[in-house]
C-alpha cells in the first residue's frame, strides 16, 4: 500500500461523495492506486461509483478522476516526427456502426498515425473488435512494440487494450456493469478519455450518438456527454473535438459482425451506402483539419472521399489486415473489386426475407429493436467475455425515403438455428414504419460538431 492510499481514509470518502462533498485530487489518486493495487475492498469501489453516479462531479474531480485512471498503467510514447499525426476517433456505440473500418485507413492513407485501441461490444452495441475477428486469422492482441511498429509500417491498427494499458479503467467498467452506473457522465468520461490519453494522441474526435438505438435518446443529453469529453480531452492535452450524430436507423444496411465487414470494404471500394460515406467523409474529415493535415473542414472530407475512391484507404486496410495475422491470400481476396467474401466470411446457415404488409414510404427503421432480436439470435453477448455468433446479421434490402409494395421484401435475417419465432418476426416487422411521402423528412446524419476551443468556427453546412 501507498504512503497516499495508507493516509487516506476511503470510507470517509465515500462518505463524503455520498454526502455531495468534492474530493481532492489526492483523494482521487487515492482512489484509484487501491483501485489498481486491490488495497480498496470490492464493495467500497462499487460504494464510490454509486455515489458518483448518484451526486456527479465537477470538472476538476472529472479531469483527475481520468488523468489518473491514464497513467495507472502503459502510456504510448512516439517518435517526434508524429507530433502531429496521431489522431483517433471514439464512438459512444450504435446498431451497424462499422465506421472506424473504413476510416482508420482512409485517415492513415492521408498521412495520419491511428492506434485505434477498441473494444468488444456489450448489450445491443455491436464492437469493432467482433468484426474484425469475424476476418478469419485477424489478431487483435498486439503488444506495445507491435502497435509501435504497424504504425511504423502501415500506418494504422485497431486493436485491443492491453493489460498494462489503463488496469485501473478494466476494473472499474467491470463494476460499473455490475452496480448499474454505467451511465454516469464522469465515469464514461474517465473511461472513455483515459484510454485515449493513454494513446498519446495529437487529435481525438468522439462521436456521440442520440436516438432511440443509442445510450443518450436525446440530443441535449448526448451534447452534455459530448462537452463532458471535449473538456476533459483538451484538459489533457489532446485537440479534442466531438459529433453529435443520430442513431435512430442502422447506419448503413447491414447489421451484424461478418456482414458490416462486408459493407465497410465496400465502402472502401468506392461503394457502399450514402450515410456510411456520409459519416466516414465527415468524420475523417473533422480529424485531418484537427490535425492540420487539411486548411478546412471540407477540404478534409475531399481528402477522405478521394482516398476511398482512389483504393489508397483499401490498400491500407489489406496493409492492416496483414500486419495483423491475416494470409496474403485471404487479404488480397477481399480487397479485390470482384471478390465473393463469403468465400473467406463465415455466412449463417440460414436466410429468412420478411415482406412489407402495406404500401407507401419507409418513414424509419427502428435499429434498437432489430440489435435486440439479433442478440437473442447470438449476434450480442450479456456480459464481458461471452462468446458470440459473428454470422448472425441483417441486411436491410430497403432505405429510407423509399417507396414500398405490400408483399416486397425489406430485410434479410441471416441466422443458425433453423426457424425464427413468431415473436422474433413480429418484432422485426414493427420496426419498419411506412407511411405517406409527403410525411418523410430526411435528415443527416450528423447533427453538430463541437469544435476543439483553439480552432477557429468554420461554416460546414449541419442541419
């Protein structure tokens, strides 16, 4: 035990959270080296982030609350000629939400360094990790050397976090499932930022999702998060930025681990659905300004889209792809613009298309409900660690704003066990609303970007 842990009394600080006090930053660092030590019973640390939940923190509890969960274990250090290329994005989670795929190597064919460090997904969220294991030899247990050196080579990796990498964060995530405060605004900050300082990065921007398929349904709540993170990463010293983008429909059209690899690569040949690109082009585009690898917002977002149509991003996902356990073979194959992907992608052993019941426009397509009959089909896992399905999908054969036919097909499940449920279909189709053209309003995706404080405002035409 610490000199700091031995003369701090941590049932007294509970006490004092509990009671709406502000604990100090010696306090805090406290907290968090018994957290990390195991000098701190169990039952205290899920006390404190009851407490925390309940009475919040200000922004300087928040700010040493995360700096101390960063530096609890490895820190990247890089060569000083990436000072300014290191950049990463975060997303708060969605239904189909495959963008880090193709924009981790559109942003490393621009010239960026990305130490994408991701993670699996839990509840209806789909993780980045379980699609790309779905890429048969793809290994995303890289040590720091190895990061260090795919960088070095290619550019870019998205892999998972290590053990020595924020210890402090994996137990207390752990805990923040187990005591229902998963939803604590400081505490997803701490999480969320601490693993991203740790990166080292030059530039992060997070992609905060609101509606009714994301943790915040609305957007006041997802801007409060998002202003949370901005301050906390700029605290760091880390050109922070943040998106507010709607998660309503799944973006794109497919949903499940082997099927949105399928759809990224085809974004990354060029094609792909719009609000895909959409959000890749914007995104990618926010972080080479940020970074200063573009004078202008819209100036990056042209980078961005003309990698994606060139093949430069493509060859850096092959380039990825390898450097991180999969053949020569099977990699060229699935970046090749003819390639049958199921020839290498495991596909379920069943297909069940279900049928429009009326005519008119798709006004919606509720992605929440269709993530949760996915996760009982094996597409999602209850808890850390739990094996999944990666087949289980489905491809939206439909988009929005687009007239229907009564009897017309609209989605496709792909599924292992034999028959879906009555329930299962019922589910599935009350997630589709159709109505009358003249009540469909489209929407972007992307609904504002809080800017980094020391850039100046740009105009980027958000609605």
């Amino acid at each position: 035990m610490s000199r700091m842990e031995s003369a701090v009394n941590f049932q007294e600080m509970i006490r004092q959270k509990r009671d709406g006090g502000q604990l100090s930053s010696e306090e805090i660092c406290a907290f968090i080296q018994g957290v990390k030590s195991a000098n701190i019973q169990e039952c205290q640390i899920g006390a404190m982030l009851m407490a925390i939940w309940q009475k919040g923190m200000v922004d300087e509890e928040t700010m040493a609350l995360t700096k101390e969960m960063m530096i609890s274990g490895d820190v990247f250090h890089w060569p000083e000629e990436w000072a300014e290329l290191v950049v990463d994005k975060h997303s708060t989670g969605g239904v189909g939400d495959k963008i880090s795929l193709p924009l981790t190597p559109a942003l490393a064919a621009c010239g960026c360094k990305v130490p994408m460090i991701s993670g699996h997904g839990l509840a209806h969220t789909g993780g980045t990790l379980d699609k790309l294991e779905s890429i048969p030899g793809f290994n995303i247990h890289q040590s720091v050397e190895q990061v260090r050196q795919i960088l070095q080579d290619v550019g870019c990796c998205i892999v998972g976090q290590t053990e020595t990498l924020v210890p402090a964060d994996r137990v207390l995530y752990a805990l923040r499932d187990a005591t229902a405060t998963v939803d604590s605004i400081p505490l997803i900050t701490g999480s969320i930022i601490s693993k991203k300082g740790a990166e080292s990065l030059h530039a992060l921007l997070l992609d905060v999702k609101f509606g009714k398929a994301a943790l915040y349904k609305d957007l006041d709540s997802a801007r409060t998060l998002a202003q949370s993170l901005v301050n906390v990463g700029n605290s760091l010293g880390m050109r922070s930025g943040a998106v507010l983008s709607r998660m309503d429909a799944p973006i794109g059209r497919c949903v499940g681990n082997t099927l949105e690899v399928y759809e990224a690569l085809e974004c990354l040949k060029g094609r792909g659905p719009d609000d895909l690109k959409e959000l890749v082009t914007f995104l990618g585009g926010c972080l080479l300004w940020m970074s200063h690898r573009s004078p202008s917002l819209e100036s990056g977002q042209r980078m961005i889209a003309e990698v994606l149509t060139n093949g430069a991003a493509l060859r850096k996902f092959q380039a990825m792809m390898e450097a991180q356990g999969v053949s020569t073979q099977v990699a060229h194959s699935l970046c090749s613009q003819t390639t049958d992907y199921f020839e290498h992608l495991r596909r379920a052993k069943y297909q069940t298309e279900l049928q429009a019941s009326e005519d008119g426009t798709v006004l919606d397509i509720d992605g929440m409900v269709i993530a949760t009959v996915l996760h009982k089909l094996g597409a999602g896992r209850t808890k850390a660690g739990q094996s999944i399905n990666h087949s289980v999908g489905v491809e939206l054969l439909v988009d929005l704003g687009q007239q229907i036919q009564r009897g017309q097909s609209w989605i496709r499940i792909h599924h292992d066990c034999p028959v879906l449920s009555p329930e299962q279909r019922s589910d599935l189709q009350g997630s589709l609303l159709v109505g009358g053209r003249d009540t469909y309003q489209p929407r972007p995706r992307v609904a504002e970007f809080i800017q980094p404080p020391d850039i100046r405002p740009t105009q980027h035409g958000l609605s």
